[in-house]
C-alpha cells in the first residue's frame, strides 16, 4: 500500500504571527516554522496504517525552502520518503493553486492508494484542499475522520460531524483525520539519525508540468485587502461581591444582551 | 530562553529539541503532583525508552545512540530542568548497563545490552550495603560458586528503582581481599530470592523509588559474572566516574530550574514600588546563580569532553560532581530566598528543587568522597 501524507509547515501557532506588509502573505521567516500539528495526526496514521500492511509512506509537502523541515519531522517520525515541491512562483497560491499542484505532485508521484492530511492546517485553516484534490485526482474524498481502517480495496471510516457516520470508499482514496484519531508518536532518536539518510526530492513548477501563471499571488481568486491585528485583549470586569454578587453579575449579562 | 547548546551535528540539535518536547510535554505537568504522591512514572521511562533516551552512551552496535558524553549529558541537564527524578532514572540506568557495555565479554555484550539499551527494561545498581557506604569497598554481600551458579546473599540498600528495575547490578563478595575480593553480576529481577524492601520515605525525589534489596541465596548462572572474579570494584569505581558525570549534569538542570524560577518571579514581584530583580541585593543574588550554574555546566562539560577524547577523567569528575551538586544546593537556597514566604510553600517548585538538591550532595559518593578521590590523586599526581 503506497500512502502519500500531506504535510504542512506552519508558523508556530505558540508564536506571535505577522503578515507581509506587501502583499499580505502570511510571514513564514519572522516566526519558528513547524510541521502544522493537526497533520501530525495524519503522519501517524499512515505509519500505523502502512505498518500493518508492510505499505509506504511518503510526505509531502508545498511550500518555501523551510517547509522541508515539515518533511524531515515526519520521516523522523517514520517515514520513508519526502518530496518537496518548490518554487519562486508559488509564493501566494490559495487553495485552488494548491490542489492543482498537489494533485500533479500526486500524480507524478503515481499509484498511490491513499492520500492522508489533517483536518485544516493550523494558520490558513480553510479545510478545503483535500476535496478540492480528490475532485482533481478523481479519487473518493472522506472528510474529518476519527477512525479508519483499510482493507484490500476499501477504505472504512468514521466520519465525525453534526452526525457519526461510518462510510467506505474504494481506494484510491483521500481522507482527512482529525484530532481524536490517534495519539501521535515522539520522533525517537533512531528515526532522527535514520531520518538523515531517507530521500527527499525537489520538485519545481516545469518538474510538474504546471505553468506559473496558473499559481501565485497574482493567479489566486481572492486577494487579501487589508489585516487587522486582534485588539489587546482588555481587564475583565471584576464584581465585588458585597452580599448583592449576583445581581450584578445578571445585571452585567443583561447589559451585553446574554441574557 | 533555551540553554544555549553546542550542537556538533544538526541531528543532535534535533536531539535537544525532542527532548525539550518531550519534557515540557509530559515530564513538567506531572512533576509537582507525582512527587506529591510518590508515584514511580514507569509509562514515561517508558516513553524516554522508546524514544532512545535510555541507551545514548552506548555503541549502534547494540542498538545505543552511539553519541559522546558531552550530549548525553545535557540532554540529562534538560530532563533534570524538567523532572530531576526522571533525569536520575536515566542516569542510573546508563549507570547499571555500563560494566556489561565495558567490561562484559563480546557475547555477554550481544546477548543482553540490546535489550538493556533499547529501552523497554530499566536497570538498578546495588553497590551500597547498609554497614558500606562510603567505604564501598567493606560490602559483605556474598557470592558462593556452586558449580555452573554463584548464590548471592546479602542486603544492599538504597538501590534506586528497587522493585522496578528489570535487572539488577549487584555487586557481591567472592573471596575476603577487601577491595580485591569483590565480583560484579547481572541479576535479573525475576530471579529466585530476590526481594525488596518498602521505599524509603525520603526529603525529596519521591517518585524515584529507593528500597533495600535482599538476596537470599539468589543463584546467578557463572556467565552472568562481567568481568573476572575480583575486579568488581574497580568495575564498581570505574562506573561511578561516568554515573558522577550524570548527577553533575542533574544537578546542574535542577540548578537551570531554580534560576530560571527566581528570575522570572523576580521580575513580577513588586516591592517598594519596583521588581525586586532591580533591589541590587536581589540582582546580584540571581547574578550569584547564573555565575554557579554555568561554572557547573562548563565543569561537566570539560571532565566530558576529557572521556569522549579517550584522556583519564576521574579527578574532572570529582571535581564536576562535588561543584555541580554544591552550587545546586547553594542555587536552590537562594532561590527560595528570592521568593521569600512563597519559596517556603509548595506552590511553587523551589521548595522542592531545595529538597531535591540535597541529595545529590550525598550520592554517587557524598562530596566528602569526592574531596578524597580529588586529594589522593593530588597526592600521587599532582595538579
Ligand atoms: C536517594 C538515594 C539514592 C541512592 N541510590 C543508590 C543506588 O542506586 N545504588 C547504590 O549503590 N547506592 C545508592 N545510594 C547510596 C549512596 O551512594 C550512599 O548513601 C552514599 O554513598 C553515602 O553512604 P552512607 O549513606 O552509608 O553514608 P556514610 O558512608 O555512613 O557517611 C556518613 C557521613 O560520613 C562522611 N564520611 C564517611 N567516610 C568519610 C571519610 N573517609 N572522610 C570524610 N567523611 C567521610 C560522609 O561524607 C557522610 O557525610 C543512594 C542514596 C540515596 C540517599
């Protein structure tokens, strides 16, 4: 079983996050860039996944120079392989761009049985790119996953939305997990030091056959007008409870329309 | 802030970074209330294990990290910075593995340091008897060949992970001869006669068990004997040089701990209309700190540096260990004085770093031990 992961590196949701002031691009150089957490899960699933059924895994990952560490961390953790997809033109692409390119990763990469991600990533978190893939691929799409299993040809999940739904889906297949999934492993230091020499290939735009005025900033649907930092968070209101505590807190609800 | 690390290879910067994960994850929560309570956290040794913590030292050949001392042991600094008792149990583990990694017979070397190194066992070192502490050398455990077998009876004490390790370095008497008549064994837990006492009820580092342990005519097949009849206790000596190198580097972590405490508490706290970090007499209280914890660091890291070049490094590790654990006591202290009523109540950790640092004065040799290794071989080779 061949199972592609799609990892992403993120500036650390910890960290204080910027924007370019040009372009209102997210500031992926000012910040400790990680590999997006709730991809982390999609990682560990595919090891646990590939490691009943003697499968391989390979992450992958778009994105600047950096984001290759998204790839070290997840052959740390176990997989087999990685590849890059890099180049200048990129900077900028919304999903759509993104999906294009994943999807000819994808199928250049070629007899994958599975595609992993997480549930959004943890800074663009719009959750759309792994039905925009499956749409691209032609592969069944099951979204938001807490539990799966594969099985020859098909792929049984637990979905986990307003309702549970326990559905199946031929292979190939892309599913996106969420949190509850698993539990996902610490690299060890084995997988650190084995981690040093497992392949990593760079691809860029003509590697893929995809031209640049199809990705990028200026190719995206949407375009980012302005940003605004969150307000500093202000003092709470503190109510002195002088025997009448409770009047006053209703009073306060009351006032904000809470109540 | 990080500690800044010298990182030789970008592997072992991941290395640190791991640790520093794991730790803030699942050692630094669980610290305050499983000391509490004196629960052992076998599942996070477990954890330490798996992630191949637990072998570091030792060669690739045996499944170890095959890394120098010097990253060892700041990734033991890191863990003490965490959680000193589950930075102890890693010391002590490496501590009972290294006479089979040293003196163990190639095949003695293929058949048990795998699992010892891999991390699903742990290990304890029974070399101090209730009447032979410090003069280890006066252990009345005995060894009696029986044929292809030696029984071992006798009481050891103070053994760490007494009743949870998973084997078991003994070392027991093989003829009178003093120093000379001392052999050194792999026991492992299951075997017949061996038992323990209840942990004792200690200062501090309550969730790393420490129980007597009896051998009541314990039978140890011949092949489980590392090293030849009689050299047990240079076997025995030779093994603290390096585990006294991992207590400097605990102490040192409890010592970052205290420090980084106090500075931070230093600068919130207000009195007299300022931080109290800007009362000079405060100031130069933590600036006495920092100066003790990083000599300690930089002692460790010298009497390391001597062992990974393959120079002699005894009286270096004296000196690491008897610095190191004094500093840490004195940075502790100090550290409940910077939080003045605060620091004496356990919501805050430095009363316990204070209770913790005690006892890596008396350890691995107490730092009157110490000051005695350093004055015999100043004796017999100068400075
Ligand atoms: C928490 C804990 C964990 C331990 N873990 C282990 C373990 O895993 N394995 C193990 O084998 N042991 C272990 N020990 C034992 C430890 O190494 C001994 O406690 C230590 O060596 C001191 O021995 P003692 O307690 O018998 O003290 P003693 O030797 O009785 O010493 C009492 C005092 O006399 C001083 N003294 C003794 N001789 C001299 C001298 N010649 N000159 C000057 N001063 C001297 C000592 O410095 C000390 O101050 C542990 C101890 C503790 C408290």
């Amino acid at each position: 079983m061949k199972i592609v992961v799609l990892v992403k590196h993120v500036p650390d949701a910890a960290a204080d996050r910027t924007f370019h002031e040009a372009d209102h691009t997210t500031d992926r150089v000012g910040v400790d860039g990680i590999l997006s957490e709730l991809d982390e899960y999609a990682v560990e699933e595919a090891l646990k996944l590939a490691g009943s059924e003697s499968g391989e895994v390979i992450a992958l990952t778009m994105g600047p120079e950096g984001s290759a560490d998204a790839i070290k961390r997840a052959l740390q953790m176990g997989a087999d392989s990685g590849v890059h997809v890099v180049d200048d033109a990129l900077h900028g692409s919304d999903a759509l761009a993104t999906s294009h390119v994943l999807a000819e990763a994808i199928g250049k990469i070629g007899e994958v049985d599975l595609v992993l991600t997480g549930m959004a990533s943890t800074d663009g978190g719009m959750s759309v790119v792994p039905a925009m893939l499956a749409e691209r691929l032609g592969f069944a799409h099951i979204g938001f996953v807490g539990e799966m299993s594969v099985d020859g040809g098909t792929v049984r999940a637990r979905r986990d939305s307003d309702v549970t739904e326990t559905v199946e889906a031929a292979t190939p297949a892309i599913v996106s997990v969420t949190d509850q999934i698993n539990e996902p492993r610490y690299p060890s230091f084995k997988g650190i030091m084995a981690a040093k020499k497992k392949p990593v290939e760079s691809w860029s735009l003509a590697d893929l056959g995809v031209a640049a005025e199809q990705v990028g900033l200026d190719a995206a649907w949407s375009q980012v007008q302005s940003v605004t930092k969150r307000p500093e968070r202000t003092q709470g209101e503190v109510v002195t409870d002088d025997g009448d505590g409770g009047i006053k807190l209703a009073e306060f609800l009351a006032s904000r329309k809470f109540i | 802030m990080p500690v800044a690390r010298i990182t030789p290879t970008p592997e072992v910067g991941d290395l640190f970074t791991l640790v520093r994960d794991i730790g803030d994850a699942e050692l630094r929560p669980r610290a305050d209330p499983a000391e509490a309570s004196g629960d052992y956290p076998r599942d996070v040794l477990r954890l330490i294990g798996r992630s191949g913590l637990l072998g570091l030292p030792y060669d690739d050949d045996v499944g170890g990290g095959a890394q120098p001392y010097e990253v060892y042991l700041q990734v033991l600094e890191e863990l003490a910075m965490r959680w000193a008792t589950v930075a102890l149990g890693v010391s002590v583990h490496t501590l009972a593995c290294w006479p089979l990694a040293a003196f163990g017979t190639a095949e003695q070397r293929k058949r048990w340091l795998p699992d010892m190194v891999s991390g699903e066992l742990s290990g304890a070192y029974c070399l101090s008897e209730p009447h032979a502490g410090s003069d280890a050398a006066a252990l009345s455990t005995r060894a009696v060949r029986d044929g292809e077998h030696y029984v071992l009876t006798g009481t050891k004490a103070w053994v760490t992970h007494g009743g949870q390790a998973d084997f078991y370095t003994v070392f027991a008497r093989t003829s009178d001869g003093g120093s000379r008549g001392i052999s050194c064994f792999l026991v492992p837990a299951d075997a017949g006669g061996l038992s323990f006492g209840t942990p004792e009820r200690k200062m501090g580092l309550n969730a790393s068990p420490t129980t007597l342990v009896y051998l009541d005519e314990v039978r140890v097949p011949t092949e489980r004997r590392l090293g030849d009849e009689g050299d047990g206790f240079g076997i025995a000596l030779q093994a603290l040089d390096s585990g006294r190198l991992g207590i400097a580097a605990i102490a040192t972590g409890l010592g970052q701990a205290a420090l980084e405490a106090s500075v931070s508490y230093a600068k919130e706290r207000e009195q007299f209309g300022q931080p109290i970090i800007t009362h000079q007499g405060v100031g130069f209280m933590l600036a006495d700190m920092a100066a003790a914890v990083e000599s300690a660091r930089a002692l460790y890291l010298t009497a390391a540096s001597r062992r990974d070049a393959g120079l002699a490094y005894r009286h270096q590790a004296s000196v690491a260990k008897l610095v190191a654990t004094d500093n840490a006591m004195r940075v502790t202290t100090d550290a409940v004085q910077v939080f003045g009523g605060a620091g004496y109540v356990r919501d805050y950790p430095v009363e316990r770093y204070f209770r913790e640092a005690k006892v890596m004065q008396i350890f691995e040799g107490t730092n009157q031990i110490q000051r005695l290794v350093i004055a015999r071989d100043l004796e017999r080779n100068g400075t």
